[in-house]
C-alpha cells in the first residue's frame, strides 16, 4: 500500500520533477558523499550495538558484533517493519549471546535510537522553528513558542515511561542495570549516526538542486522526523512511503514540490543501496570472524542484580 501511494504521487507529480543534468560533477559528487555518509552511518550503529551487548560483559569478536546488524538490517524491508530485529536475534543467538542479555540489549537499544531521534528533532526544532514549513508560515508564532515546549514535554514524557519499562524489564530479565556512565558511548554513537544521515540528506538535495538546498541543520530536522514517524507507523517496509513524505514535506518549502520530491526519491534509492552495500560488508565481516574461533566471556549468562 506504501508503495502504490508513493507511485501515484510520483505519476502526479512527475511534470513537476527536475530534469537532472548528468553531465554535473556536482551531482555525482553529491550523490558519492550522500551514499558514503549512509553507509558511515550504519556502521555508527552498528558500533553502538556492540557496545550496548559490551555493558554486560558479551565478549565476541568485533566483526561478528557489527555483523549482526549490518546483516539483518536488511529484513526491514520485509513487510511489517519488525524483521530486522527478529533477524538480529537469531543471528546473535547463533553468536552465543544468552536470551537474557539479548532481550535486554534490544530493548536499550530501540529506547536509545528512538530516544535520540526524538531529541534531536526536538533541539533542532527549538532551534530552528522555521524549519517546520505548514506550521511556521500558517502560525509563526505557534510554531515558534508553544511547539518546542510541546515536543519537549512529549520526548520528556516519552523518556520517563521508556526507563520505567527498561527498568521493570531489566529486573524480570535478571541482568544488571547499566549505569548513566555506560550509555554515554552508545548515546554518542546513535547521535553521530542521526547527523550523519543529516548530512546525507542534505547532499542529495545539494544534487537535485544546489541553487535551493536547505542548510544542513533544517535537513537534519527533517531527517530525524522523518525516520521517527517511519519508525514508529508499523508496517511500513523500512518507512517506505511515510518518511519519503515527511521528506517531501520539508523539502518543499525552500525547493518546491517537484524538487522535494525529487530529493526524496534519490535518497530512498541511495538508502536502499546504502543497505545492500552495508549488507554486503557486514556478510563479509561475520564470514571472516567467523573463521576465528569467539571469546564468549562467561557474563553472557545472566548477571545476578544488586
């Protein structure tokens, strides 16, 4: 159903799209630094995963860790939206990782990733309150003094219960808590991952049309939305159709219709390599680790709590 409605938007709009001229080195230079930064990106997250797994001690070979998310990522292309994460468990399982700490490190992570969306569409909101285009030409004054506090409220909101179910859930799994300390790293990691997927963005926008291209920190905010509201719609095969309007949404007012439009398309198609490409690394890590025999220290079995 995404997928028909984003062909019918496209039939509709096409006489609006951009002719694009191929013979530009900025336009392939653009599109060379947009798939680098998603590729980066996901190796950023992939970081982060192995990090929340090294909070309880899960002692494995680095590729194998990396691999199991480079390699799964690719199911959230599968209708409804959760075979990543199913993909990702049975990969880990085969690595050794206890159920307990599995179950646990799932959970910490989707409250990590969600969580920085969420915050750093909210900073750059308050911000920049402009780059919200409906909201801040129709009521500029709204969309400048009560929206941040708004948002801000929702993520604070949304944070609180996420720690509640995280420590509730911790305590049933019987693993140890992390500490605040422990989820500097894998907080920094998730949000370098968010601005370097801003500047992804903002390169393929720079390549349909650089004359109008958004500054990087609107092309960040609008990215960040866009992959929550994909995140969160369940369904959608990789947010496919959901965060490609968010997209064309924001573009559009700085670069008209046709050209958000344009932007969105080229990116989900950047994406969609960048994921076959970080696929393609990640299989490759997992078949080398795998020819070394994994350090599974002993604390993958269920930490005793305080």
């Amino acid at each position: 159903m995404a997928l028909t409605c984003l062909g019918y938007l496209v039939v509709q709009r096409a006489p609006k799209l951009p002719p694009l001229e191929l013979s530009s080195p900025v336009l392939w230079a653009a599109l060379a630094v947009s798939l680098f930064c998603y590729v980066l990106s996901q190796c950023a997250a992939a970081e982060a995963w192995r990090s929340i797994l090294s909070l309880w001690a899960v002692r494995i070979a680095p590729k194998l860790a990396w691999g199991q998310t480079m390699v799964s990522q690719i199911g959230k292309y599968i209708p409804g939206n959760v075979a990543h994460l199913f993909g990702r468990v049975v990969i880990a399982r085969r690595d050794g990782v206890a159920s307990s700490v599995l179950a646990a490190s799932m959970v910490l992570e989707v409250a990590v990733t969600l969580g920085v969306g969420l915050a750093v569409a909210g900073v750059l909101f308050i911000v920049e309150p402009d780059a919200i285009p409906n909201l801040a030409a129709t009521y500029p004054d709204f969309g400048a003094q009560l929206l941040p506090v708004l948002f801000a409220v929702v993520v604070a909101i949304g944070v609180g219960a996420g720690v509640i179910v995280l420590k509730s859930r911790l305590q049933s799994l019987g693993v140890k808590r992390p500490s605040v300390s422990d989820l500097v790293r894998p907080l920094a990691l998730h949000l370098a991952s968010f601005v370097i997927l801003g500047v992804s963005l903002w390169a393929a926008a720079l390549a349909i049309a650089p004359d109008f291209t958004p500054d990087l920190v609107t092309c960040t905010l609008i990215f960040a939305l866009a992959w929550a509201a994909g995140f969160i719609v369940p369904g959608a095969p990789g947010g496919i159709g959901i965060r490609d309007s968010i997209i064309v949404l924001g573009l559009a007012v700085s670069m008209g219709e046709g050209s958000g439009l344009a932007v969105a398309l080229l990116h989900r198609a950047i994406s969609i390599c960048g994921d076959v490409i970080t696929f393609a690394i990640g299989w490759n890590m997992r078949r080398v680790g795998e020819d070394k025999t994994p350090s599974i220290n002993a604390a993958c079995t269920p930490v005793p709590t305080d």
